[in-house]
C-alpha cells in the first residue's frame, strides 16, 4: 500500500463498489464453463447407466439460465455478448447448473474454507467452533461495558437519541475500545487506536484491531481486523440483544478487497462474502461496504446538517443536485419537493399515492393552496413562479399531480450528506459546504455542494441557492432518477 498523491493512504487506486462490468462476467463464466466441460463429460457416463435420469427437467437449472440473463442485461451486456455465449436453452442452463456444483466444489469452497459443508475434518469443525466461540466471548465483554445505559435508554423508550449514543461510544471508549454509531454522528472513540492500525496497514506491518459499530436499535456490529504485508482481514460479527441474552445475527469472514483512509478522516473498506444463494444469481460474493467516521466533526456543523440538509437529502430530489437560485429556479422538480417538503411541515406522507400495482398510475388535483403553503414555507417563491413551472388547472384552481411509481422509482443505495464547513453572510444567510458521502461507492467525497440557507426568527428555514462545486462523475448526482415527464408518464402506463 502506498501513499496516493493526495495523502490519503489507498490500497488499490481504482473505484472499487461500482456495478460489475463484462469483463468480470465474462472471467466467472470462462471459470465456470471449465467445471461445465468437466461435469459433462461425468453426466454422459450417468446417462448412459440411467437413461430416465437424462430425461429428468432441469427446473433450478432453468432459472439459473433465466437469472443469468436478467443479471446480465442488468450489468448492460449487449445481446451479441449473450448469444456468444450461448442461448439459455434447458441443456445450457443443466450445463451451468452442473458447473455451479464442480465450481462450488472446486472454487468456491478453496476461496472460503470455514463455510464448506460435508468437507471440514472433524478437528476443522473443532476449530470453528472455538474461533467462534472466541468471538461470542469477546461480545460479551463488549455489551457488558455498556449494557446498563442500553437498558435503562430502553426502558425509558429513547434507545434512538443521540445522546444515549454519544454515552453508549464514550463509555466503550473509556473500556479501550474504538466505538462509533452506524450512521456516523457521533465523534469516534479510540481513534488513536484506528490510525495507527491504518498506518500499518501501509507500512506492511503485523497489526490487529477491533471497532465496535453500535446500532440505534440495540446490538453492535464488532470488526476484527488483522493486517500483515498490506493486506486486511476482517471478521464481522453482528449482535443484538434479546430476551434470551446477547444474540449472534451472522459472522463473515473475507478479505479486504478495498481499504482506504480518506483525506476527509474515513475509514472505508470493502470486501466479499462468499452466500451460496447470492453467488449462483450474481456470479459473485456478496459486497460489503462499511464506512466509518474517524476523526471528529465540529458539533455545529452536525447540528446544522440533522437541521437542513439530511432532512432533505439525496434521494427522490434535486434540490442539492442541481445548480439554482431564487432569482432562477432553473429545472427543479416542485412536484418532489412537495413531496419532501410536506413531509417536513406536517410529519406524515403525502397523501396522495401512486397506483395499488406496478402497472397502474394515478392523477391527483392539489388544492392550490395547500400545494403553494407547503413550498412557500421553505422557498421564496411567488405564485406566478410556481405556476409557470408545474401544470395548474385554472377552472379548478389546482395543481396536476402525479406521485412516483414503480417506472420513476430509484435504488435505495444514495450518498447522505454530512456538512464540512458554514460560513455566515451579511444579509444573514449561512452558506454550507457539503460533502456526500457513498459508502456504496466507497467514497468519502462523491459530490460536494454549497447551499445557502436563511434561517427565520419562527425556527423555520428558507432554502436559498445551491451550487455544485465537484463530483466523483460528470454530472453529481448520478444515483438520482427523474420524475416521469408527462408524456413519459402516459407512454407508461397507457394513458391518453
């Protein structure tokens, strides 16, 4: 591991996380037609001692086929990449369904000892169930630290606050642990520990590490790390609390496949855990991404982003996405911003929902005055404005309204925003510098942006201008998936 050029300390200098391309495919699939050609050859000696069984369908092995071609169509395969590589015909997919068992014998198995079945020796087996009873051991002496302030929080129903969080971290701090919440809001403890764990990392030197990851919802998720010649593996355990005790939820074991201290003070890694079932559909281990906060982030800063930023977010809008002003609202979609913002004014739903089926869309006619309340509460914008750039109904004096649906849906994977920096205006204005953070992409910067808010004396806010200042792609914003235009809409769902 060496130092990249803009000190942060990188294991491998491309993106890691992002959708898997053909070439990975292809690499898998030439992997596994050579188990295929073998596993042939052993059928056609079956056939021929039982001719019934070749008669038999293949029906797992038929989707097998049928998953390979959605999974490929999904990572953008063309079609002639397909057909080269054979129809999905039933002896195809028996074909596959056979390599999937000499490869899961053969290389699967190899890549992840401790999950083989039917194959571990007896002082194997033996030695699993220490290791892990090594880890249910180490567990508990963690819930022990802090397991008084869990249960009085649960009793008292506040398990989710954030100052019995910030307890819960300090205390296990306190205990010699490096401690942090899930979603990253509160200061990390024993974060000594973690950079000199890193700073071996990149020396190639022998090291260990345990962080322990405390849930909102109880439990923790404890990472023990051991480190030689630059590279990293990781034993992830979750564990949550139950009436029985202190309950195990899954262990994983692997290898970092990604390992990064970031210039913005993250710890982000990524590897994969090999799950039969996932492995058969994706042609790949299950992706793991974690992302942890390590060094402090001021408070006013945090308070400012629970306030004004996080609420809105990333996800099913463009409000932080797109260059705009008050002088110029540029091609904000109001219609998701009715959708956010009214959430925020009243503390519940919209109302008006899209269709009960995928297949099914549904109009609505808002009120005009309730549209207009909800946006003019959080942006100085005059009727004339708005309605220029929505559909109003004048005879009815309304707004067309048509929710989200099943065609203009978006992944639930999406950066969240953490502010980095405030600064204060003359006019009274705060302008705040924000980072989006993707674990996802394993990215501690994937999009940084500048919004301009305007507090008011009531304790409310008026959003004033955002503006883009870098992105990880061309455009910021990528994850993000458009409203259905009105024509896109009808094209959709077949309506006149």
């Amino acid at each position: 591991m060496t130092d990249s050029q803009d000190g942060s300390l990188s294991g491998n200098s491309g993106k890691s996380g992002r959708p898997w391309n053909r070439n990975r495919l292809f690499n898998t699939f030439g992997t596994r037609m050579g188990a295929v050609e073998k596993r042939k050859g052993e059928r056609a000696v079956e056939k021929k001692r039982d001719p019934e069984k070749g008669r038999k369908p293949a029906v797992g092995a038929v989707v097998c086929a049928v998953m390979f071609c959605v999974i490929a169509g999904s990572c953008g395969l063309a079609k002639e990449d397909m057909f080269c590589l054979g129809l999905p015909s039933a002896e195809w997919a028996e074909d596959m369904q056979d390599g999937n068992e000499a490869y899961e014998d053969g290389g699967l198995a190899a890549q992840n000892p401790d999950r083989q079945e039917g194959v571990l020796q007896e002082q194997d087996k033996e030695g699993q169930e220490r290791r892990d009873q090594e880890l249910r051991d180490s567990a508990e002496k963690v819930a022990e630290n802090y397991f008084d302030i869990y249960e009085e929080a649960s009793a008292q129903n506040v398990l989710m606050s954030l100052d019995v969080m910030e307890r819960m971290v300090q205390r296990l701090g306190e205990s010699g642990y490096a401690a942090v919440d899930s979603d990253n809001q509160v200061d990390m403890a024993g974060t000594d520990q973690v950079l000199e764990f890193c700073r071996q990392v990149s020396a190639g030197e022998e090291g260990s590490l345990t962080i322990v990851e405390l849930s909102y919802l109880g439990g923790f998720t404890k990472y023990d790390m051991e480190t030689a010649d630059e590279k990293v593996n990781i034993v992830r355990s979750c564990w949550q609390f139950s009436e029985e005790g202190l309950e195990n939820k899954s262990i994983l074991r692997y290898q970092a496949d990604f390992w990064e201290y970031t210039q913005e003070g993250y710890l982000i890694f990524e590897g994969s855990s090999f799950a039969q079932d996932y492995y058969l559909l994706s042609m790949s281990g299950t992706p793991l991404h974690t992302a942890l906060r390590v060094l402090p982030l001021e408070e006013r800063y945090r308070e400012l982003n629970r306030r004004y930023v996080a609420p809105i977010g990333y996800g099913r809008n463009d409000l932080f996405l797109l260059d705009w002003s008050e002088d110029d609202y540029g091609e904000i979609d109001f219609y998701d911003l009715f959708d956010v913002f009214y959430g925020l004014k009243y503390n519940r739903y919209v109302p008006y929902t899209a269709g009960d089926t995928a297949g099914t869309g549904a109009v609505y006619e808002v009120p005009a005055s309730e549209f207009e309340t909800v946006l003019m509460t959080y942006l100085d914008i005059d009727s004339k404005t708005l309605r220029s750039k929505t559909k109003y109904i004048s005879d009815s004096d309304c707004y067309e309204y048509r929710p989200r649906g099943f065609f203009d849906a978006e992944c639930p994977e999406i950066p969240y925003p953490e502010v980095v920096d405030c600064r204060e205006n003359g006019d009274g204005t705060l302008t705040l510098t924000v980072n989006a953070v993707y674990p996802d992409r394993n990215l501690s910067k994937a999009y940084v942006h500048e919004v301009v808010i305007r507090p008011l004396a009531d304790g409310g806010v008026q959003y004033v201008s955002n503006k883009s200042l870098f992105s990880e792609e061309e455009e910021g914003g990528w994850w993000h998936v458009a409203r259905l235009t009105e024509e896109e809409w009808k094209r959709a769902y077949g309506e006149d």
